[in-house]
C-alpha cells in the first residue's frame, strides 16, 4: 500500500480475488463529504476501467488508529460495501486503508 496526501494523489490498488485494497492519507479528521469525494478520486485513479457513479459514506473519519468509517460505492450499477480502517496518524495525516468487497 501507498500513502497520498489529500492534495497531491498517489495510490496503489489492487484488484485480487473479489477485493480492491487500497490506501490513502488525509487531514487529522474528515468530514463525510471530503471522505466521500477522496473516495471516488482513489477508486476511478486506480481503476480506470470502471465507472464510480457515487460514494456514499455514513460518517465522517476520526484521526485515530483503528477508527472505522462504513461507505457504500456503486461502481458500474452494483453497490459495494467499503470499510475504511486508520492505520497511522502522523502529525496532521491520517493514513488509512480502505477495502471494497464484493456484493
């Protein structure tokens, strides 16, 4: 996994067994809105292949490791579970690492 800064978007993903993991870092929290949106940026830049027509995420993410944040993506009409886990928090960035499974 590799980390990206809110702004300046690296990331690596990959597509194995039903599962698209993949990690990013952001601000020291965020609100579900940006979530949502950095979401849908990491998902279509590592799989330019298929269509994010929404994230919906049912909070926002606290700067803490292991707090958990629960979204929904539907990619190409079908709706998939995501789940978002912290796995580091530096300074005013929270590394994270977000799964989506399939349906």
């Amino acid at each position: 996994m590799r980390s990206v800064r809110r702004v300046t978007t690296r990331t690596a993903a990959v597509v194995a067994g039903g599962l698209l993991l993949a990690g990013c870092s952001v601000s020291a929290s965020i609100g579900e809105g940006e979530l949502e949106s950095n979401l849908e940026e990491q998902i279509a830049s590592t799989n330019p292949d298929v269509s994010v027509e929404s994230v919906d995420c049912a909070d926002g993410l606290e700067g803490e490791v292991d707090a958990t944040a629960d979204c929904t993506v539907v990619i190409d009409g079908a709706e998939y579970p995501v789940a978002i886990t912290v796995t580091e928090v530096d300074g005013e960035n929270v590394n994270f690492d977000y799964e989506i499974t399939e349906g």
